[in-house]
C-alpha cells in the first residue's frame, strides 16, 4: 500500500540527508522520484544535506499545485514512482492535502521531511496538516543534542546572538553560523524554555552575578 510518510526532527538531525539516501536506494533500482522542495539554504531548485551532498528538486511556491504537476507528468508519459518533499513545514495545508490525493488517487509513495515546530515551539501549518493526514509519522533515528547533552527536541531563533521568541515564522538560515544576523540552535525543552542558548549558558557561567543553571 502506497503511504505519506512524515519524516520529522528539528533542524540538523538529518531530515535531508535521510532524503537523498532514499532517493539513491530507489533510483538504484530503477525506480524514478521526483523531488520537491521549498526555500533550500543552498537555493532555488536543489534539496541540500550539510553533508554535502545535493541533487536538483522542483522549486514549490505557494500556488503550486502538486497534484496537477504529477497528473500532468504522468499523462504526458513520463513516469513517477515515488515523491520526495523537502522542507515540507513550509508548504500549506492545501498542499499536503494534495501530497495525500497522490497517494490515495495516483498509489505513489510520499515521503514528506520538515521541522515540526517553530522557534516559538508552534506547529507549523504544513506540519500540522502532515500529523493530521500521515499515514505514518517518523522521529529521526540521529538525534540532535542541546549544549547541555541531552536530546535536542526545539529549534531557537537567534538575532545577533540572542534567543528570540518573536518575528516572522519563515526566515531561512542555519545552525552553528555565529556570523550571521539570524541563526539557528537546537536546544532540549528545558534549555528552550529558560531561553538558555549555549552562548547564555557560557556567559552566566563565567558572570559571579548568576548561578548555574545546570
Ligand atoms: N562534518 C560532519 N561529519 C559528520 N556528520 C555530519 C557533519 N556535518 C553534518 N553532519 C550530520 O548531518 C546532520 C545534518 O544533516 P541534514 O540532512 O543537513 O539535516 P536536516 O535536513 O535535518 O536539517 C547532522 O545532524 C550530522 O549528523
Ligand atoms: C525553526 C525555524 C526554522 N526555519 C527555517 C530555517 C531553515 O531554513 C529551515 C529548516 O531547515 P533544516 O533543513 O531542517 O535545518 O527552516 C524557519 O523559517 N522558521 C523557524 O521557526
């Protein structure tokens, strides 16, 4: 039975590279996906892993229609064994309904990857819709850890350094870039909800004013 699989994790836990390794396993063995995405760090078109390794994907917007986009493929003889949709918290609630009528109406596999929850812990509406609609939910195996070693399970937003817990729910960025204006960190609840980043834990630790958290 064709299935829509919602792989899910917080950032960096290996959402991507999980998609390009079932990518190669299929296609290997002659099967033909077709890969979508949204927002990509590396760009317009391409799924990327921070292992290095990336393959092109359709750039989805917001008005793409996926299920039109595979009836259309397929009529016009081309062939699809499977999807693969990176990135899949950015796209609406229509379209992972659509992700489910391909599976239900064309019996074609589609396995979804996203972040389930924002920096200020809410669902985003395409993940929503994904726990809602999934046939089968996945928590990825390689789990990423807070500062403090325990299981990360929340992303933080960081402005200039700093947590924050307010702003615009899209802004593509990464982890572990201290340069840039807006970044990433993945921290264990405890820490996300203290608003207890590794650089805050490191400046209270070496404050004779605070006390330690940990
Ligand atoms: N230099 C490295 N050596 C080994 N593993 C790495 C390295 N850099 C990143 N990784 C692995 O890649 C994971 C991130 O993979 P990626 O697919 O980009 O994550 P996601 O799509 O979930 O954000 C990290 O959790 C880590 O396991
Ligand atoms: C938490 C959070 C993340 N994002 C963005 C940041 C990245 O561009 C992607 C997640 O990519 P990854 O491959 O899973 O690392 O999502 C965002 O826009 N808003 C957020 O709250």
């Amino acid at each position: 039975m064709p299935e829509l699989v919602f792989f899910s994790g917080t950032m960096d836990c290996g959402k991507s590279t999980l998609a390009l390794q079932i990518e190669h396993n299929r296609s290997a063995r002659g099967l033909e996906g077709l890969i979508f995405t949204r927002n990509d760090r590396a760009g317009e078109g391409v799924l990327s892993s921070r292992l290095g390794l990336e393959t092109k994907a359709v750039e989805a917007a917001d008005d793409f229609d996926f299920y039109g986009y595979l009836v259309t493929h397929l009529s016009g003889g081309a062939r699809a064994d499977y999807v693969i949709v990176d990135e899949a918290q950015f796209f609406t609630p229509d379209q992972i309904d659509q992700l489910a009528r391909i599976v239900d109406d064309l019996r074609l596999d589609v396995f979804a990857f996203g972040i389930t929850t924002d920096f200020r812990t809410r669902l985003f509406p395409g993940s929503r819709r994904l726990v809602e609609m999934a046939d089968r939910i996945e928590v990825l195996q390689v789990e990423a850890l807070c500062w403090c070693g325990a299981r990360a399970t929340h992303n933080a937003r960081t402005v200039d350094g700093k947590m924050v817990v307010e702003g615009e729910q899209v802004v593509v960025g990464d982890v572990n870039r201290p340069g840039t204006a807006t970044g990433y960190e993945v921290l264990c609840r405890r820490h996300h909800i203290r608003r207890m980043t590794a650089a805050a834990a490191r400046a209270a630790a070496i404050s004779p004013d605070v006390l330690p958290v940990d």
